[in-house]
C-alpha cells in the first residue's frame, strides 16, 4: 500500500501527515528496515497457519498464493 492509498483509507490523516510519521518512523529506526528471510518466512508461516485455522483461506489464501513460491527464499 502506498503513502497516497493509505491517508485515503485512514480518515483524519493527510498524505503530508503520512510522510511526516513514515520519516519520524524510518529516523527513530536508523533507516534500519530489513527484514530477514528467516523473520519474514516466520510470520508468513504464522498467519497462513491463523487463515487456515479459521477457514479464512479460502477468501484470501488466493490472492496470496504468489507467496507459495519458494525460490523467494533461495539465495537471502
């Protein structure tokens, strides 16, 4: 989702106000924003399992499938 995306769907927040909080974010972080393969596979694992346990795979497990792919995680 993007900055512009974002301040639409949330009310009472500007596109301006947006980017002020994502820079404020990104300073306090030192820019340090990588995740790892090891984390991202952990939490990707974590919420398919929560879909299917509460039989929400079906409406969005289709639109994650591009995630199934496992050369994502080969040479990270």
């Amino acid at each position: 989702m993007r900055n512009i995306d974002f301040s639409l769907v949330v009310s009472g927040f500007s596109l301006q106000q947006i980017n002020e909080l994502e820079v404020t974010m990104l300073n306090a972080l030192s820019y340090h924003v990588k995740v790892s393969t090891r984390e991202y596979a952990k939490y990707y694992f974590l919420l398919r399992s929560m879909l299917l346990r509460y039989n929400m795979d079906r409406k969005v497990y289709s639109t994650m499938n591009f995630l199934n792919n496992m050369n994502l995680f080969k040479g990270t």
